[in-house]
C-alpha cells in the first residue's frame, strides 16, 4: 500500500489550500455581519471558477471538475479549515442531480456547474428528520404534473438557491420521490429563517408548500427512487463531512500549537506545561487516525471492489469517527487559548460551534451508530477489514 500523495493530488491540495487562503478573508465579515454581501459573494464566485474547483464532483463532460472520491477528500481537507462555512462556497452541485434527464442537466445541473444557479436539499421535516419514513410532504397526481403539499425544515442555502431538490411522498402508494422545484413557483413560501448556534455564510431556512404544480418532467429519477438516490448521496457525503471536519481540527490545533510556544505564564510558555501537552498530543491522534482512515474508505469508494452497503457502514463510521473526534480536538484548543479562545474574533472559537452540528446534519452520530451496528449484527466483522488485491 502506498499512502503517498500522488503528484495529482498534491496539485489539488495546493490549489485548495490557496483557494482557502484566499476565502480565508472574507472569514471575520462573515461573522460579523451573519453572512456576507453580494460583492464578496461573486468575488468568491469567480475566484473558484478561476481555480477549477467547482463541481468536483460531476464529471468534466458536464463541465465539472471530475475528481474521484480520493481526490475530492483532498480537496474538501482543505476547505474544511474555513469558519463560517465558506467552505460551501465552493459549491458541489447535490450529487442526486446526476440522476437528471439530459433536459434537467441544462435546465438545472449545468448552470448549477457554472456558478450561474445553485440547488438546495428539502428532505427534513418537522416529523421526518433521522425517521425519512415519517414523510408527510405530499405530492398528489393530476393530468398534467403534480401538486405538492407540506412542509421542509433545515434546507442549507434555502436563502441563496433558486431551485430546490424536494421529497415528497407521491401518489395513492406514497412513494418516495423527489422533485425538482423552481423557488420562484407559486405556492413555496420561505416561513422562517431560524437563527443558529454557528454563523453560516447561508442560511437554513423552513419553507412551506401549498398547492405548488410541477409538471411530470419536474421527478428526478424515477417515482419511488427518492429514499435510494439520497442514500447514495450520503454515503458520500458523510466521507466529506469526515474530511472536513479533520481539516478544521488540524487548523485548530496549528493555532492551538502556535499559541502554546508563544504564550508565557509563570515565566514559561505553556508549551512546557505537561498537562498542555497531554492535549495536544491527544489532539494529533486524534487527527493523524481520522485522515489516515478517511483516506482508506474513500480509496476503497473509488478501487470499487466493496458492496454498497458495506461501504455505507464504512462512510458511517469514518462520519461518527471523524466529527466526534473534531469536537474533542477544537475542545481542548479553546482550552489551551484560555479566555480568548471564548472570542469569536478568534478561529477556535468559531469552530467550536460550527463543529457541533457535524455530529447531527447527513445522520446524527447515533444513526451512524445504528448503521454500524446493523453491519455487524447482520454480516459480521468484515467493515473491518481492508479489501485483497485477490
């Protein structure tokens, strides 16, 4: 096994970490002013066109980048870095939008690709959130389309997106499906934009749905696909999550480190302190076992020689793994900063909050408990296992 960087990849890293320089300073704004304006918004825009790091994940054909699972996790380390969710920013275009029709792709996926339109997910409820299945979003058949009725909590950049991805149980057999909706369709009201525990440059906004017409062309995928594209979507999504999260650790603790030789009380730095090194040693475990097997799972995605469900299991606990060990890492570096770390002009503040919410969006830590669980009871110990060459 080789765990080096391939030139490739390396190339990636360096052009994300200078994209996230870059973003890095709109970072301060975004705190201050709970979002950023218009101006920083193309800015931002241009400069990851200018890149090449838009839609990573659609293949060059449709005018994405075309990174494999290895060379997005690279990527997303990175960003991972950036507070106020900037990160998103550098947009992925929702991963089920490749289950489009070549009349969607031009209408929705392409201009999504180039920057010019931008997509958001509607699937919690507020009955339907780790529980899909307690769906209540209707979407009734008529002779012309459909009509959606019912209600979507926490949709990520509801704000800023001009279409939405919509669940909706369908028809007499309430199956799964999802729509693609235009924003602007009358009927969709954005109810409430809820204030959050972190300052995210997009909001989650609640949105309601009254009599809202979409034509058949509107069903993404095929009626009742709805629950298995979204699983496939957070299969890998979950390994991004697990990426980005150890990025954000391993910026904080450079910060943490950086503080810690500088800092002096009692006439030292706090470095010779042996209970501030404890943390930070438990701080690199913490990251150095995080990547290391984040790096396998996604290798494995891409070599294709796992089954889907194993490498479901997988992505659940390099997700569970990764977020929770994030939260221990950005903990112990707000200590180390002491009464500054409580200022949210400093980094390790920001991550503090902005982390907590890992352990819960794309499957709540104890879902992914569920989901790792469920792999060994029905099928033994072999999510443990690397894959033969054989």
């Amino acid at each position: 096994m080789d765990f080096r960087l391939t030139a490739r990849q390396e190339e990636l890293r360096s052009t994300a970490r200078a994209l996230t320089d870059f973003i890095a300073k709109y970072e301060l704004d975004c705190e201050e002013n709970n979002g950023l304006p218009p101006q920083a918004h193309t800015e931002i825009r241009d400069a990851v066109l200018d890149s090449g790091l838009q839609a990573v994940n659609m293949p060059k054909e449709w005018g994405g980048a075309g990174l494999t699972i290895l060379e997005q996790v690279t990527v997303q380390a990175e960003l991972g870095r950036l507070t106020g969710a900037l990160w998103d920013m550098v947009w992925r275009p929702a991963n089920a939008l490749s289950f489009c029709t070549p009349e969607q792709r031009e209408r929705y996926l392409v201009p999504v690709i180039r920057g010019q339109r931008r997509d958001c997910y509607a699937v919690s409820e507020p009955d339907a959130g780790s529980d899909p299945q307690n769906l209540r979003t209707t979407a009734t058949r008529t002779a012309e389309g459909w009509v959606l009725n019912g209600e979507k909590w926490f949709v990520t950049v509801g704000d800023h997106a001009d279409f939405m991805i919509v669940l909706a149980a369908a028809g007499e057999e309430r199956a799964p499906t999802l729509f693609l909706v235009d924003k602007d369709t009358t009927g969709i009201e954005m109810t409430r934009v809820p204030r959050w525990m972190h300052t995210f440059v997009y909001e989650h906004p609640e949105f309601t749905f009254t009599e809202v017409f979409v034509p058949h062309g509107a069903v993404l995928g095929e009626v009742g696909q709805g629950y298995d594209i979204t699983r496939a979507w957070f299969t890998e999504e979950r390994l991004m999550i697990a990426a980005r999260t150890v990025g954000a650790a391993e910026r904080a603790l450079e910060l943490a480190r950086d503080w810690a030789v500088e800092r002096r009380q009692f006439g030292s730095p706090i470095a010779d302190f042996q209970l501030i090194q404890g943390m930070l040693a438990d701080c690199a475990v913490d990251i150095a076992v995080n990547r290391a097997y984040t790096h396998q799972v996604a290798w494995e995605v891409d070599e294709g020689v796992l089954d889907r469900k194993t490498l479901h299991a997988k992505a659940a606990i390099a997700k569970l793994a990764a977020s929770e060990a994030s939260g221990r890492v950005v903990d112990r570096c707000l200590q180390i900063f002491g009464g500054r770390g409580y200022d949210r002009s400093y980094p390790v503040e920001r991550l503090y909050r902005e982390l907590r919410v890992d352990r819960i969006w794309e499957g709540t830590s104890e879902i992914q408990r569920l989901i790792i669980a469920g792999e060994l009871v029905k099928r033994g110990t072999g999510v443990l296992r690397m894959p033969s060459a054989g």
